[in-house]
C-alpha cells in the first residue's frame, strides 16, 4: 500500500511539473507574439512618422504629385492611395462571389469525386508564389488587355498607351489569388452549419437552392465576413504579383492606366532610395500597416459579433 501511495504521489509531482512546464512555454509564446507586433508597431511609427512632420500630413496624404527626385521634390501619395483601396475592393469584387459560390459548390452541390479533384486545385492556387501570379499575368493578361486597350482607345491621340499593364489586369490577377482564401474559409463555415438546418428547411418544402440561399449562407454569414476580411488583407497588402502587371506608375486609378499601389510603391524605389525620400517611403509602409491594422480590428469584430450570435 504504502508503494502504491508513493508512485501516485510521484506521478502528480511529475504531472504538476508538466502542466507547469506547458504553461510556462504557452506564456513566453504568447508575449513573444504581443512582444512582436509591438516592436513592428513602434518601429513603423517611428521610421514612417517624422516624413509626416517634414513634408507635412496634408502634402503626402492628399498630394496628387510623386516626384521625389526632382530637383523640387514633390511626395504626393493620394493616387497610390486610391489605387490600393480601389484595385482592393474591385478584386474583391471579383473574387468574392465566385470564392463563395465555389465554396458552396464543393460543400453542398458536387459529387464527391469532383469535389476531391476541386479542392487540391483551389490548394494548389494558395500555394503558387505570388511572382509566378505575375507572370502569367504578364504572359497571357497584359497581351489580352492590349488588345482591349486598343479596341476602346483606337485612334485616341490622348489616351497614354499601357501595353495592357493597367489597373484592370491587376485587379484580375488579385481576384484569382483571393479565392483559395474565400473558398477554403466560407467551405469550413458552410460545413460548420448544423445539418438539423438543412434537413428542416428540405421538410418544411423548400428546394435545394432555396435551402442554400436562405438558411446555409445566411447562418454562415460570420465565417463568410472573415474570409471577405482576410481576402482583403491578402490582396491589400500583395506586392510581387502587381507590380508585375499594374505598370507601376502613378496615376488616377482608372481601369486603364497605368497605377501603382502602396506595396509596388515601396518595392520598386526602396532600393535606390535615401534621406527625405526613403522616409517618406517608410511612411507609405506607416499607411499600409495602419490600413492592414483597421483590417484586422474589423476581422476581430466581425469574428466577435459572430461568436455572439453563436451563443443567442
């Protein structure tokens, strides 16, 4: 008896050290993770903060001008600005209704052998690199958005000739790298749907597409608002890709011209860039952390709302 009681004795001092153990790894993990996005933060804000007070907030937040080698330099980013909210939402657009709709394809309506051959091809969308998204737009995109360009511009003497590297084959090329994200999210939450759902709304008389569109999406929505909030980042803050197929020059963002986005903007002059310029540059990157920030504050509410219409 008294061996017994001194091996159930020990195995509790070796389970207490365990669990002590595994909380001490969980906590260093979770203040390295706050730790983390606290030094990014600080570092963003004190890098991209003082171009701010040299340039001043009105010159670069709403200046239509982008000559920083000038001989009076000008740092103007308001069409950079638009460009990345426009080519976003345009993308998104795009590429939400037909993520959704594929979601509901593969979770509700294909047979299961082409619901298995689908999913490893949307799989495979989310792991292609984001250049090799470029330059297939480069080689099939840009030449189809040339000939379109030339069909609706043909003998325009005003119209500034793209090539087809215009706002519009960016946004067709963001559309196509959001949708494994909006697939794969709004599958998991059609799926996460109580079957008791679909089966009431089939006895009740209601038909297959009804059921889908009146009961499964709707209590779905919260899982579909988060995978639209994280397309957005995904395609907000993509750089590779469009700079590749955008034109990279600083325009009105119109369908086509020639744009460049707030990635593009920092990707393609941060090498040869110094002083007030690369400032400024940093400052750009102040812009988009704090847009990518406001993202994540929506996708944290959108996810908090949801978790309470959960509980009622």
């Amino acid at each position: 008896m008294r061996s017994k009681s001194f091996s159930i004795v020990g195995s509790n001092k070796a389970r207490s050290i365990t669990e002590r153990t595994a909380g001490c790894i969980f906590m260093i993990c979770g203040v390295f993770a706050i730790l983390a996005v606290a030094v990014i933060t600080l570092y963003m804000i004190l890098k991209g903060a003082p171009a701010l007070g040299k340039v001043g907030i009105a010159e670069i937040l709403l200046g239509t001008v982008w000559a920083p080698t000038a001989a009076e330099p000008s740092f103007g980013i308001l069409y950079i600005i638009l460009t990345s909210i426009v080519g976003t939402m345009l993308a998104v657009l795009i590429g939400v209704p037909v993520g959704v709709l594929t979601a509901v394809f593969l979770a509700e309506a294909a047979p299961p052998r082409l619901a298995k051959a689908v999913r490893p091809a949307v799989e495979l969308l989310a792991g292609i690199p984001s250049v090799v998204y470029g330059l297939v737009g480069i080689l099939i995109l840009n030449p189809l958005m040339y000939k379109l360009e030339m069909f609706v511009f043909k003998g325009s003497t005003t119209h500034q000739w793209t090539g087809g590297s215009n706002l519009l084959c960016a946004v067709l090329v963001l559309a196509v790298m959001i949708l494994p994200t909006v697939i794969n999210i709004s599958e998991s939450a059609l799926r996460a749907v109580p079957k008791d759902y679909k089966m009431t709304s089939l006895a009740l008389g209601a038909t297959r597409i009804q059921t889908i569109f009146h009961v499964l999406l709707p209590s779905a929505k919260s899982g579909i608002a988060t995978a639209v909030v994280l397309g957005v980042g995904r395609a907000i803050g993509e750089a590779m890709a469009i700079c590749l197929v955008a034109g990279n020059s600083v325009n009105i963002p119109l369908p086509f011209n020639s744009v460049r986005f707030l990635t593009t903007a920092m990707v393609s002059e941060m090498s040869y860039s110094s002083g007030l310029h690369r400032e400024v540059l940093f400052t750009i990157g102040l812009v988009l952390f704090v847009f990518i920030m406001i993202i994540n504050l929506i996708l944290s509410r959108v996810m908090k709302k949801g978790a309470e219409h959960g509980d009622k």
